[in-house]
C-alpha cells in the first residue's frame, strides 16, 4: 500500500465540513500524515467592486481574507478541541490555508500543488433525486482529482437536526456513508463514525 504522508482535507466551514473534518483527522493521525486543511473564500468581484466606494479594492479583499482565516482557525479549534479531549493526545499535525477563487478549482489546484495521498471532502446527498449525487464542489473534485478522494456525508439524525425547520429537508439513508474514489473508480460503504458527536455550541 502507498504511504500516506499528506492529506488535503477541503473545507465549507459548514457542520458537513465539521462533521467529516473528524474523517480527515483519523486518518492524520492514523497514518501519521500531515493535514493541509483548506478553504476557499468564493466571493464575487462584483461584489467587491459594488462597495469598493468604502475602500480600495485591495483593502476590501484583505478584510474578507482576514475574516476567513479567523473563521478557519475557529473551526479547526473547536473542533479539534473536541477531538483531543475525547482521543488525546492531542494532534497538532496540521496547517491551515485560505484562498480566493472558484471552490473546486483551488481544491484541485491545491492537491497537486502539495502533491497530497488523499483528499477528504464533506457532502451531502438527496435519496429523492439519487444517492450518489453530490454537492457540485464535491461532485467536481472527485471527478477531476489525480488523488484518492473521500467523501463523508452525515447521518440522517444530523442532517434532521440541522434542518428540522426547513420544509426542504434533504432526504438521507441511515447511517453514515463515506464514497472513496481512487482512479475512476467509485464504491459506497458504510462505515462507523470515529467518535463524531457534534460539537457542543
């Protein structure tokens, strides 16, 4: 088996991202591999441009970077405070990294950049319209990426939880299902979460 010495764990910073983050950091630890965790600002240049009368262009864009980058070390923290406390010791292999761009793009781009082994990526799927459709960042990534591709969906019970007052709840198997990809090739396979309650607001 190849080693597996560096891991791209992709971000939303969404509780779908929060909830396969615990994915990407078994496996770190697992393997004793790094973990490069990522997120991608997505943000419109018309948008910018719209208030760029409050300031310079540059300005406004390192205020966003700013922000994505505090919203980034919060999540890994909680997170990773969470895990340490119920796994320890804790883990501390990791680095954090915030681009501007299109997601799935700097995904790709950032994975053979860092020459990484796996990638991991949460998702989410609709057993309505089929349940191997993704997320149109996840979707993309795992179809264009040279590297073994993960991707961690939560169960139903959470995505119930997170979406109970909404009449557009995505409709979900039991269980939790992560999707490995590796050289075109797809299979589905239930697996046991690692320990991965949410987090605690």
């Amino acid at each position: 088996m190849k080693k597996i010495a560096r891991i791209l764990f992709a971000t939303d910073l969404s509780f779908i991202s929060e909830y396969a983050f615990t994915y990407a950091v078994c496996l770190a630890q697992r393997f004793d591999a790094r973990l490069i965790v990522l997120h991608v600002v997505n943000v419109s240049l018309e948008l910018c441009r719209v208030h760029e009368q409050h300031g310079s262009f540059e300005k406004i864009k390192a205020e966003i970077a700013h922000g994505a980058e505090k919203c980034l070390d919060e999540f890994c923290g909680k997170r990773l405070r969470y895990w340490n406390s119920m796994h320890g010791p804790d883990f501390t292999g990791y680095e954090t990294c915030t681009v501007f761009g299109t997601p799935y793009k700097e995904v790709l781009r950032k994975a053979e950049e860092e020459k990484v082994d796996i990638l991991v990526i949460g998702t989410h799927s609709r057993h309505d319209i089929d349940p191997l459709v993704f997320g149109s960042t996840a979707e993309k990534v795992l179809k264009l990426a040279a590297c073994p591709v993960i991707t961690v969906r939560p169960p139903f019970w959470m995505i119930c939880m997170k979406f109970r007052c909404n009449p557009a709840l995505p409709l979900a198997r039991n269980g939790s299902f992560c999707t490995v990809r590796d050289k075109g090739r797809a299979n589905e396979n239930e697996l046991p979460g690692p320990d991965v309650d949410p987090v605690p607001n």
